[in-house]
C-alpha cells in the first residue's frame, strides 16, 4: 500500500519523459514552454500585441491608394520640407534634363562609324529642339519635355506611377495651330486613371489585361460638356508604337499600380509634425514674461478661524489682525511692474517673487526629431541633409559616405522612372522624324520599321554626382584612366556629360586656339616627346658628364670626394 502511494506520488510530479518537474510548475506563473524557430515571442508577448494580415501587394495597393494619395498631396502641400524633398529628388535625379544619348546599331544597314556618329548627332540636335518647344512637344503647348520630367518625379513621390497619353495631331490641326510635328505628349494625373476592378473583363484598378496578363487598354475618366465618363485607351498601336505611358517601381510582380513613395513614412511624418507643434507651442508659452508671487500670508481659511476664536482671547485676535493690517498697509504703498518698465518696490513680509526659464525644449527633442526625418528621409530615397539641411555633425568621411549610400538609390530612380519615360517619348517621336523624311535612314521607314528596337535604343544622362571634394574626385578621375580602368566616355558620363558632345567642343575650340596663334589649354606638353617615347613630365634627365677621375666620386688617390665644385659632378643642378 505504502508503495503503490510512493508510485502514484512520483507520477504526480514526474515531467515529461520521467524527467522530474519543477515545483509548483502546474501553478500560477508559470513559464511558457520553449519554442524553436520564427516568431519566438518573449515574456511580455511583444510579438502578440501587433496584429498582421496578409494578402496580395496589388491587393494591399488597391484598397490603400486614394487614402495614401491624399495624405500625401496633404503633407507635401502644407510641408516646406517636402516641398523641398521634392525638388531634390528632381535635382538629383535629372538636374535640367536627362541629355539623350543615342546609341543605334546600323550596322545592318552597313553605316560606318563615322556615319553613325554623324546620324546620332543630327538626331540629337533635332531632338533637343523639339523638346525644348511647348507648342511642339505638349498637347496642351505649355510645358517642355524636361518640365514633363519633373511633373512626373513629383508624381510618383506622391502618387507612386506616373501616366500619360502620346497622342498625334494631323496635317489639318498642325497648320491650325502653326506647328510642324504631330507627335504630342499629354501627361495625365494618376488620379485620372479609374480604380475599378473587374475580373470578368480583366480590369484592375482600370488596367486592362489580356488572358496571359499583359496591359492591352488603360480606362481614364474624362468630363466633357459637364459630363463625367470614362475612356479606354488602347496601350499601343497596330505597329507597336506606344500610346499610353505608365511607370511605377513595383513591389511585387503582381502589382498593377503603384502607390506613394511617402506611404511607409506617413505615421513617423505626421509623429514629427506634432512633435514640433506641441514643442513650439509650449516654448511660446513659456517664452511669455512668466512670474509668480508666493506669499506666506492667511488664507481665507485662516481668518475664518480667528473669528472663531473664544471671547476671552480677543486680545490675541485683534493684536494679529492689527500686525497684518499694517504689512498689508506698507505692502500697499509699493508695486510690482511687469511691462516695458519692470519695477518692484516691496513685498509683503513672507512674499517671494520668482522669474521662470524656458525649459522646452528637452535634451531629448533633436534626438527624436532627426530619428524620424532620417525614416522619411530614407524613404523618399534622399540624404538626410538633403531633408533637413541640417549639416551640423556632418564632416568629411559623412557626407562622402552619405553620397556614397544613396547615390546607386539616385541611378535607380533615373533609369527606372525618368529615363523610360524619356525613352517612350523619343521612340514615337523619331518614327515620326523618319516617316516624314525629316531624319535620314538607308532603306527608308520600311528598313527602318524592320529594325525600330536597334535604332531607337538611347542612353539618358542625368546630372553628375555630388562630390565633397572637387579635387580628389578629379584626381581619382584621372589615376583611373592612366591606369586604363576607365574611359573617356564613362568618366564623361559620370560628370553627365555627353562624351560626344565634349568631344566636338574641344576639338572646335581646340582649332579655334591654333587657328588664333594662341596655345591651346588641350595640347598635353611634351606630347611629341611622348609619341617619340621621350619623357612624359619636364625635361629628359641629362646623363652624367665623365670629367676624369673625379667623375667616379673619387680622387686620384682613391679616396672618396665628399663634395663636388659646383656645376660639376654626376648630380650637377640643371
């Protein structure tokens, strides 16, 4: 009996195994059980307390996009620094304009080298003003290609894509309006393409697809005569050429849309502002001239209770009520001024009077404001100087390492929103160049549809990169092509410049220098001692001149001369 109670005891505290539990393990307190990989919560249950849901990216777009779309066109609106964000994002990322660059292949139209460059540069003159006039680049003749740009990168910080239509004007609408191409670019607002979803017929978020996934036709609403309705504009032609222009970085391969660039950063924005709201109005109230006048003297309370007093301390009651009476009376002859004339003459006996400081706001205010720029900083994709212009801390190694970071974050902006929009521009426009034989092709517009990827293919140059010292950039620029690891072409590219352009420049001012009698600042020197293999750099070294024994370092009697006469020796001074 005794045993068989042992045993059912050992079960009753044996753990799992027969490993023995701890005491009291069954109560209150108890630890949660161990659990091994992802999502280990600690004690506290951190982990528990944010709840998440997962769906489809172009999901999550669809249903945040006009909320987020109208916080952000909010903040930016009634935000200097946004405002400023913005410009910077467009400073960086195209300066004035991304210069094209063509790069054709015609070889199979057998162009030499020399003729494509001539070809390339005829284009490019032609391009450049075209997209410099409003009357001939925009539908609505009032902005330039390069305005369209920045209308653009302002859009995709807020609305995250960026949509418009090429359109094209006949004869009859170009002598009406006086212009000479019929190529148009009409930017439209993002908010303009609808939000429906359909998938019966293959909409989301007024994009539609066919069976294999592909955009064919884009829905926008339109009002005409007071009427609100809705149009779909197919996204190309029968020949291939574009007719709709939508960017946006995606997220995921799903996404349909794109949505602001802002979205992640709204919450710590909105914290800022509040932040400094609440610490400007506290300092203007503190800031107020602030003073206090602490008295020692009777409460209503106090005299309340010397009336009470018994009949026979009267004596007592009105010895006291005399004594304060007269401070009350001597107190009253001074004044305490608090004006443009501060003046105090007298307090009361017990009175103190006392000035107060400012103390918002904190040591901790700027800690916490730059921990939330810097989040909306980052995702903008800008320095937080840029944000901020708060370069107090910065040194030398910071703002080369700051550049250094968001620079590859500046390239990718370029070649994923500005560039391709540029680029579908400058497509349809030189079809419509060669079509009407104002660009010259071997093989004509026929030769030249056969093969439009090959020709129409450019590079887009932006603005140079920031550098902090202007002198150790150069210098680095130039070991790297003595050392052959860079070319003229990229380091032209990474000032943005067209390495063609600089090229022709240099060589017309060049021989407008020689043609003048002049010495050209292009002209190397020694650069004929160069090409006979001479010396690079100064004169060439003279060899020594032998002058009998004295030419060893020697005497004649074999010992060693320590000095030389001048301008003799092995080592004379040139």
């Amino acid at each position: 009996m005794d045993r068989r109670r042992g045993n059912r005891g050992a079960s009753r505290i044996a753990g799992k195994g027969g490993v023995p539990a701890l005491p009291g393990a069954e109560g209150f307190g108890a630890r949660p059980p161990m659990q091994a990989g992802y999502l280990r919560d600690t004690r506290s249950g951190i982990i528990d307390t944010r709840s998440a849901i997962l769906r489809d990216s172009r999901d999550e777009i669809r249903m945040a996009w006009r909320r987020s779309a109208g916080l952000a066109l909010d903040l930016i609106n009634n935000s200097g620094r946004l405002r400023g964000a913005a410009d910077q994002v467009i400073a960086d990322t195209v300066g004035t304009e991304l210069v094209l660059n063509p790069q054709p292949d015609l070889r199979w139209l057998n162009y030499t080298q020399e003729e494509t460059a001539a070809w390339s540069r005829d284009v490019k003159a032609k391009w450049k003003r075209w997209a410099w006039e409003p009357r001939e680049c925009d539908a609505r003749g009032k902005f330039t290609v390069p305005q369209m740009i920045d209308v653009a990168l302002r859009w995709e910080m807020a609305f995250g894509e960026v949509t418009g239509l090429i359109t094209y004007l006949g004869a009859d609408d170009q002598r009406r309006l006086g212009i000479r191409t019929g190529t148009k670019v009409c930017m439209m607002p993002p908010t303009s393409l609808v939000q429906d979803t359909n998938e019966v017929e293959g909409m989301f978020q007024g994009v539609i697809h066919d069976p294999v996934g592909r955009a064919i036709y884009y829905r926008f609403s339109e009002r005409k005569g007071g009427i609100n309705g809705h149009k779909d504009v197919p996204a190309f032609d029968a020949d291939g050429r574009r007719f709709v222009i939508h960017v946006f970085d995606p997220m995921d391969a799903t996404d349909v849309r794109g949505i602001s660039r802002m979205a992640p950063a709204f919450r710590q924005h909105i914290q800022h502002e509040t932040l400094v709201d609440a610490t400007i109005q506290t300092q203007i109230m503190q800031t107020i001239f602030a003073a206090t006048l602490t008295s020692a003297s009777p409460s209503k309370e106090a005299f309340e209770a010397l009336e009470a007093l018994p009949d026979d301390q009267a004596d007592l009651r009105e010895e006291f009520l005399a004594y304060f009476g007269g401070s009350l009376t001597r107190a009253r002859d001074g004044q305490i001024t608090v004006s443009s004339d501060p003046r105090i003459s007298h307090l009361a006996p017990g009175e103190q009077f006392a000035l107060h400081g400012s103390p918002t706001p904190g040591p901790q205010f700027l800690p916490v404001s730059a921990s939330l720029s810097r989040d909306m900083a980052r995702a903008i994709g800008i320095t937080y100087g840029g944000l901020t212009m708060d370069h107090s801390n910065a040194t030398y190694s910071s703002v080369r390492m700051e550049n250094s970071s968001i620079w590859p974050v500046v390239l990718r902006r370029r070649e994923r929103i500005a560039a391709p929009i540029c680029q579908s521009i400058y497509e349809v426009w030189l079809d419509e160049q060669i079509a009407m034989g104002r660009v010259a092709i071997k093989g004509g517009y026929e030769a030249y549809r056969r093969h439009r990827d090959l020709v129409t293919w450019a590079l887009w140059q932006g603005p140079a990169k920031p550098t902090a010292d202007d002198l150790k950039s150069a210098k680095a620029a130039t070991e790297r092509l003595q050392n052959g690891t860079s070319s003229l072409a990229s380091e032209c590219a990474e000032l943005g410049n067209d390495p063609d352009e600089v090229m022709d420049q240099r060589r017309r001012e060049h021989q407008a220098y020689l043609d003048s009698g002049m010495p050209s600042p292009f002209a190397r020197p020694n650069a004929a001692a160069t090409e006979q293999g001479g010396e690079t750099e100064g004169e060439p070294e003279p060899k020594p001149t032998k002058r009998g024994p004295s030419s060893t370092g020697k005497s004649a009697s074999g010992k060693k001369n320590l000095r030389h006469p001048p301008g003799t020796g092995p080592w004379r001074k040139i």
